[in-house]
C-alpha cells in the first residue's frame, strides 16, 4: 500500500473548505493538522468537519513542527509570504493559493526559499486545468497568428465585490487587481509563454466599495474595485488589462490577442454579475485571419469536459508530492505576474508609468 500523503492546511477560512473537500476524495491522503491565527478557529474547524486525525494548531509554525508532506495555503494575500516561507524551510512542498502575494520583494523571498530548500512552490490557479486553457495557448505558440503585438485581457462583474479580509489593506494587500486581475494575467501570459514585463502605468479607483449603497461595509473598504493597466513587454508585445468588481456596465470585454497574421478572440465561460473574470472555464474561442484574400472569422470547436478544475488543482500537487515532481505552476513563473501587480499598485500610487525590475 502507498504510504499515506501527510497534509496540513495554514487558514481555516472560507477557501480551506474547498481545499479539504478536494483532499477527501483522493485515497492515500490524511489531513493531519490545521492551523489558523485566531485563537480556537482551527480547532473548530477540525471539529465541524469532523476531522477527527487532525491536529489544531494556534499558529502555523507550532503545526510545521509536524512531519507533514505538504500544506495548503489558505490565508488572506498578506500572509502568504511568511507562511510560504516558513512551510518551505520547514521541508514541506507548498500549495499555495493565488495571488502568489503582495509584492514582488515578497514573491522573490518565496521562490528563493524553494530554490534553497528544493521544496515545491506550486500556485493554485485552477483554471489551468481547463483544456480549453491549454487550446489557447498551443494556439497563440503555433505561430498561426504570427508576431503577437498586443493583448488585451481582464473582465468584470457587475456586482461582486467580496467583503471580510478582501477588502482590508493589512490582510488583502491589493483588491480586486490582485484577486482576479491575477487570473486574468495568468491566462494571457501563460498563453505568451510569460514574456518579460518592462514598465507598467496603471489606475485604480474604488468608487463601489466605499459608497455604502454598494457596499454594507463601506468605510472599511480600503482596496481598489476596479483597476486598468498598460503593460510593456521586450519584444515590441504590449497588454491592456482591466478589472471591476463592481460597475455600469455589463462586461469589459473578450480577451483578445492581436497577430500580423491572425487574432483570436476568447470570451469567458458564463453570464451574470460574478462571471467573466477568468477564474473559471474558457468559452467561445473565435480566430481572425485572411483566407485567400477574405478577411475570415472560424469559430474554434471547444473541448468538451466535465472536470471539476479545483479537484485537478489539489489532485495534481498531491501526485506532484507523491511522484517527486516539480511544481505544476511554479512559483518561479508567477513571479513575473507579481512583478506586474506590483507595478500596477506602484504605477497607480504614483500616478506614472514605473518600470519592473526582475531579479533575474
Ligand atoms: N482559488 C480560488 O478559487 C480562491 C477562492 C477564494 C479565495 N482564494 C484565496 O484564498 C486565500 C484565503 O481566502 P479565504 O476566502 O479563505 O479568506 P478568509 O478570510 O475566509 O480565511 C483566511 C483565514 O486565514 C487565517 N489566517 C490569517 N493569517 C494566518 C496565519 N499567519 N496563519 C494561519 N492562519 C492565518 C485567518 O484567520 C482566516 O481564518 C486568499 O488569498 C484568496 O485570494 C482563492
């Protein structure tokens, strides 16, 4: 029998139910211990969902003296930097959920800890596991499109702004840029084969989230609800992208991807006020080119599948674990995104274009 894959979630909130939900379903894995800063949280935790093999921890580096194979980590942005860190160093293979973190500084300590430490850095953006995600991108690499100049990418909801910890500077970090504005990028970049960023100029606003008719929690609304940015990249490639949680206006639009020799057109799977925002499945795909001298549009036939992407997530790290194998979204690949959220809330802070400094 395979030895059994020791696992410990860091944050008993919201999204660690899904992460648990996951982790039941696949054999060989115990959930072994759960931590969560506010004192008595993970022991409820544990309790309520009936844990009974699991240990509940006040602080997350009590629970890392256990030997665990892997964690998840489900606490708010601002905390996954010292989480991550600190899991990495204590020889545990990390899930960590998006965004990677706040600031680039932050996401260079994260990556570095895993080089040092050769422990895995994965980042959990479920959509990836969409074929449909992977179809995009062998379409933008086939070269059918020619020299990629431009990208346009974000989406929006009409209303869907989160409250608690998503809107809290100390515990968020960055609002809705860094909390869809992250798939958003993902699904572009990755698509590119996540090319160099240069320099960013970006705005925010939050006129929704602090306007008590829009939100119950208004004067603790500290984040942006809605952002936009224009990205340079080396080799004359530039990105517009564009988030809301809230706004008049139905959509911001398809992402599209605009070639010397072709374009294509990718709308978001779903309708309605919280969709359209990348963190789910792809929809229509549409390719623009010139077929012996007519300007052509071929709808591009999707694949069909049942998956349940967040099941792939937490089942692939697991297998990642158990195999030995490198991360399946490598922290070191975020990093260039996080760079570019990180330029974005600089650009907008400082009302100018700022240029993005990778480390390597
Ligand atoms: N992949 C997805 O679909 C998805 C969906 C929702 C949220 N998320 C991400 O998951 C993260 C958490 O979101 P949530 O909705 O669960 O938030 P939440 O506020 O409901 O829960 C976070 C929990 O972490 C705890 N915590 C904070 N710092 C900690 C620390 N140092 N050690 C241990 N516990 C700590 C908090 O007390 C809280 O209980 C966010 O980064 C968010 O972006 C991902």
């Amino acid at each position: 029998m395979a030895k059994p894959i020791r696992i410990g979630i860091i944050g008993s909130g919201g999204i660690a139910h899904a992460h648990i939900r996951q982790y039941k379903q696949i054999a060989d894995v115990e959930i072994v211990a759960v931590a969560d800063v506010i004192p008595g949280k993970a022991q409820q935790f544990v309790e309520s969902l009936s844990l009974t093999d699991a240990q509940a921890f006040d602080s997350h580096r009590a629970m890392l003296e256990l030997d665990l194979d892997g964690v998840s980590i489900c606490t708010p942005n601002v905390s996954h930097h010292v989480t991550t860190v600190d899991a990495l160093r204590a020889g545990k293979q990390v899930l960590l959920e998006k965004p990677m973190s706040v600031t680039l500084d932050e996401a260079i300590d994260m990556v570095q800890a895993s080089k040092e430490t050769g422990n895995m850095l994965t980042i959990g953006f479920q959509p990836r596991y969409d074929p449909n995600m992977k179809l995009v991108g062998d379409i933008v690499q086939s070269g059918k499109l020619g020299k990629v100049y431009y990208v346009e990418t974000g989406g929006g909801r009409r209303r869907g702004m989160p409250g608690g910890t998503f809107i809290s500077k100390a515990l968020a970090g960055a609002g809705a840029m860094a909390d869809i504005g992250c798939y958003s990028l993902d699904m572009a970049l990755n698509a590119l084969g996540y090319p160099r960023p240069l320099t960013v100029s970006a705005f925010t606003s939050n006129h929704f989230g602090t306007n008590p008719i829009h939100h119950p929690q208004a004067s603790q609304f500290e984040v942006e609800d809605f952002g936009v940015a224009l990205v340079r990249f080396e080799n004359d490639l530039v990105l517009q992208f564009k988030i809301s949680w809230a706004m008049h206006m139905d959509t911001l639009g398809s992402t599209m991807f605009l070639g010397s020799e072709g374009g294509l057109k990718v709308n978001p799977f779903g309708k309605g006020n919280w969709s359209g925002v990348w963190d789910g499945k792809v929809g229509d795909i549409t390719l623009f080119h010139d077929f012996m001298g007519q300007q052509t549009s071929t709808p591009v036939p999707g694949i069909e599948h049942d998956k349940d992407l967040f099941f792939e997530k937490v089942r692939d790290f697991v297998d990642a674990v158990r195999e030995g194998r490198p991360a399946p979204i490598p922290g070191e690949q975020i990093l260039i995104q996080q760079a570019i959220i990180d330029g974005v809330l600089r650009s907008a802070e400082q009302r100018r274009e700022v240029e993005i400094k990778l480390p390597y």
